[in-house]
C-alpha cells in the first residue's frame, strides 16, 4: 500500500480525504493545526519549512500522493491569511515534496473551488502578485480586496499555476490535477462567522444547487481518490468541478 500526505487532515474535505485513503488501505502523514501527526501553522513560511523536514523524515523512501486540503474561506478577519494558506503554502509543500514524490512517481491533487472561473472578473494585481511568487504584494494587497475577490481569484491563480507546471510534471512521471468543489458543507459553511457575513447568500447558492443537495466532505474525497489512483493514470493538469451542476448551469457556453 502507498504512503500519501493530506493537510488539513482533522476536519472537512481534508478529513474525507484522509478516511477514503485509510479505507483503501494506504498510510496517511496527517497534517493540521491540532489533531494532526504533524501540527502546524500553515500561513508560517518557516511552519511549513518544518512540516517538509518531519515529512522527509517520515517518508524517506517517497510519497505515493500529495493533497493539501487546509484552506481558509473568505468569512476569515484577517484576511492576509487566506493567499498564505490558500496559495503560498500549497505551492510551497508541492514544490519542495516534489523529490519524494517523483521518487513513487505519484500524484498530487489540489483543492481549487468552482469560483476559480465564476466570477467575471478577478483582480489582475492580485492574481500576478500571486503566479509571481510575490508575497509581499499579495499581502499588501489582500486587506483593500472584497474578501471574495481575494479566496476566489486565489483558487484562480491556483488553478492556473497549476496547469501552467503539470506538462513539466508529466514528463516527470508526476501527475498534477485539482478538485473544484462547489457548495460542500464543512466547517466553514457552518461557521458562526460564515452565517453572519454570508448567511443569505449561502441559503440562496444551497437551494439553487441542480442537484437538490449540498455536496458532502465525501463527495470530494471521492473525486480527490480517483484522481489520485491509478484509473486516472492518463489524466493530468484538469480542473475537476464538483458541484452538482451549478458550473454548468451558471456557465453553459464556457468549459
């Protein structure tokens, strides 16, 4: 059985992730900021500098998959934090676990959201600051954004980063791919904070689902483990929405 690393492990998709991993068999290093084999704080570059180093030393013969799963929504005060978590860290633990993982020549999986392409505009600035690897400005910049702009075009840049490495991964035996979940219930949609900044447009975007039905935790982890097994071996650099049709109801002319 394979050996796979999930961050925000103790809660939501991370959680739905890591149980659907164990339930096929595999080892799970579980990273999170409490009920984790590795605790951190994922918005601290030198946080995550460690989280690598305990993971090289868990993994020392490779990974078989990577699916950094912590996040944090718009509903958060500090909004600074949402491109740290979001966005640098993600790109962070990937590129610096490349080693391991090109060893077992495994996969990685990234949770992307369907508002990476919902809106009809997202914020030039923010968006290069972030391809361009320029914390320093993402930060300055994320505090004067809505805090929407700032969580979706961050799932934006994510996605594209993404596509714009996963040839070079490819050729590399590495496949790279991302989840796009829609309205799933999490700790984040039944946050206190979420209701009270978000209350009325979460009730609207949870009726008008196609579906009939919020997504569940499961529901992603489902897709986050095909993407990762070996049926998808020939899939690489795709943005999987899971949303129960509202991608395609919203944007019927665009995939």
């Amino acid at each position: 059985m394979g050996i796979y690393v999930v961050t925000g492990s103790a809660s939501g998709i991370g959680r739905a992730v890591k149980e659907r991993l164990e339930l096929e068999g595999h080892e799970v290093i579980t990273v999170d900021l409490q009920n984790a084999e590795i605790v951190a704080d994922l918005s601290d570059e030198r946080a995550c500098e460690r989280v690598i180093h305990q993971i090289q030393e868990k993994a020392p013969d490779g990974l078989d998959g990577f699916v950094p799963c912590a996040g944090l929504g718009p509903h958060v005060n500090d909004q600074t934090l949402i491109p740290l978590v979001n966005y640098f860290a993600v790109v962070q633990l990937v590129e610096q676990l490349l080693p391991l993982i090109e060893r077992k020549l495994g996969s990685i999986v990234l949770i992307s959201s369907h508002s990476a392409q919902m809106l009809e505009k997202y914020n030039d600035d923010y968006v290069d600051s972030l391809l361009s690897n320029n914390r320093t400005k993402a930060l300055s910049l994320s505090p004067q954004l809505e805090a929407f702009q700032v969580y979706a075009a961050g799932k934006h840049a994510l996605t594209r980063w993404m596509r714009i490495i996963s040839a070079s991964y490819a050729r590399a035996g590495i496949r790279i791919n991302a989840v796009a979940p829609g309205f799933t219930r999490t700790n984040f949609t039944n946050s206190p904070e979420a209701i009270e900044k978000f209350g009325d447009a979460l009730l609207e975007i949870e009726k008008s689902i196609p579906a009939g039905r919020p997504g569940e935790p499961e529901d992603q982890a489902n897709a986050v483990w095909f993407l990762l097994s070996d049926q998808a071996h020939f899939i690489n650099g795709v943005y999987l929405v899971v949303d129960g049709g509202h991608d395609a109801e919203f944007r019927p002319d665009k995939f």
